[in-house]
C-alpha cells in the first residue's frame, strides 16, 4: 500500500469533509489521534471546537446564526476506560454507551447508519483506540449508502493490532467536492507520521487543510505505557 505524507494527502483535495487519523509514533511510545471537520455551507463552518473533560464537543461560534444543529453538534471524542472514541457524529455517544454495557465497538455500530442528509448520505466514520498491558491496538469504522442508495447501508470495519511505528491510518467522508458529495471509497489510506512534537503534528495537519474549507481541528497523543495525554485543538473561527 502506498503511504503518502500528510501533506501530500491534504493537498490531494479540497474538500475531504470529516476526517480521522490513528497511529502510533515514530518512536513507538504514544498513540496519536487526530479529528478535523470541514465545510461548505455557513451552518457547517458556524463552528467551534471545544475541551469536554477528557472528551470533545462541538458548539456554535455564533449562536444567532445557527441554523440547524441537527448533525452539527456533536461530542467527536469521549474517553471510556483505556479507550478513547473518535467519531465524526453523535455515535460517539452509542459507542460509549454500549461498549459500556459490554458490547463491542462493532456491535454498537450495528445499531446506527450514515447520516440522513439527502442526498449526500454522509458517512460515518468512527475510531477506538485501546491501551492494554503497554500496547495500543486500534480500529476504524465506516458507515456508507450503497451506491448512494439509501435502502442498503455498506458497514467496514478495519482492525490493527500493535500498529507499526511512525505510520497512521487516515479515513475521511467525502472523495472530494461535488453534488451529491462522493462518499469515500476503499481501505483507509496510509500515510507516514513525522518524528515530531505534538505541536509542529498539529501545524501540519493545519497548514495543509484547504484554508477556504476548514473549520477546526483536535489533536491527542496518548502515552501508551503511562495514559498520560496531550492535547491540542485550533479553530478557524477565533
């Protein structure tokens, strides 16, 4: 499989919609998470990230120009335990609270679909990331129309054990802009994560979003042997 800077990836299109990143450091010793949203209309860029605990939510910039919250505002991160639940919508919730109940993070996906957004049918995309005995195991999820038909709901699940160092794995929404928008296609892609600090991972990522499309951007590193988190979070709207 081709693996791609991030830059090279964030510069292949203008608009990837939602997107997660998951994987291990260069020097194997955090995990490393990232979750960006972007948009198009001004309800969707109307937004800001902001720190919910140990978790993330998202929440109007503007109040009075909020439109219609409805797939809007979410909580993208919760953390359950030693797992930590990144997702681009309010199954975030469901995975915390059936994983809670002993199911698995599969399971939990089972009772949910893409999103009800005729006529995109946007993805949902998920990720868990689980620290156990000194080593990070994680997996991703997506939930797409079949073909864009509605009727039929496609379900992938992509499952890494000990993921390799300096490598992360990258699934977004959209292949690009469009009417209806393309839903994203294949195995998340593969991409090469610099031996670097959080900060200048975070400047990245950043730096090579679209700049007319990109609204906020949260990134964690989690120290596989202690727990012990980093955290940062940008937004366009200041």
């Amino acid at each position: 499989m081709k693996v791609l800077t991030i830059a090279e990836e964030l510069n292949s299109l203008a608009y990837h919609g939602r997107g997660i990143m998951i994987g291990k450091s260069a020097d194997g010793k955090k995990a490393v998470t990232a979750y960006f949203i972007m948009g198009r209309s001004e309800n969707s860029r109307n937004r800001v990230f902001v720190a919910d605990g140990d978790g993330l939510r998202t929440q109007a910039f503007d109040e009075s120009k909020m439109t219609d919250p409805h797939l809007i505002i979410y909580a993208p991160v919760r953390v359950l335990g030693n797992k930590t639940i990144v997702t681009n919508g309010d199954q975030t919730d469901t995975i915390y609270e059936l994983m809670d109940k002993q199911m698995t993070f599969e399971q939990a996906l089972r009772t949910r679909e893409f999103e009800d957004d005729k006529p995109n049918f946007t993805p949902r995309i998920s990720g868990i990331i689980h620290l156990d005995d000194g080593k990070m195991h994680f997996a991703l999820s997506i939930l797409k129309s079949a073909e864009g038909d509605d009727s039929s709901c496609e379900r992938f699940t992509y499952a890494y054990s000990d993921p390799l160092c300096g490598r992360a794995k990258f699934i977004h929404t959209y292949n690009g802009d469009g009417n209806p928008l393309p839903s994203f296609e294949g195995e998340p892609k593969t991409l090469e994560l610099p031996d670097t600090d959080i900060d200048s991972l975070t400047d990245c990522i950043w730096r090579n979003l679209n700049e007319d499309n990109k609204v906020s951007l949260f990134v964690r590193t989690i120290d596989i042997a202690s727990g012990e988190t980093e955290t940062r979070i940008i937004n366009k709207n200041n």
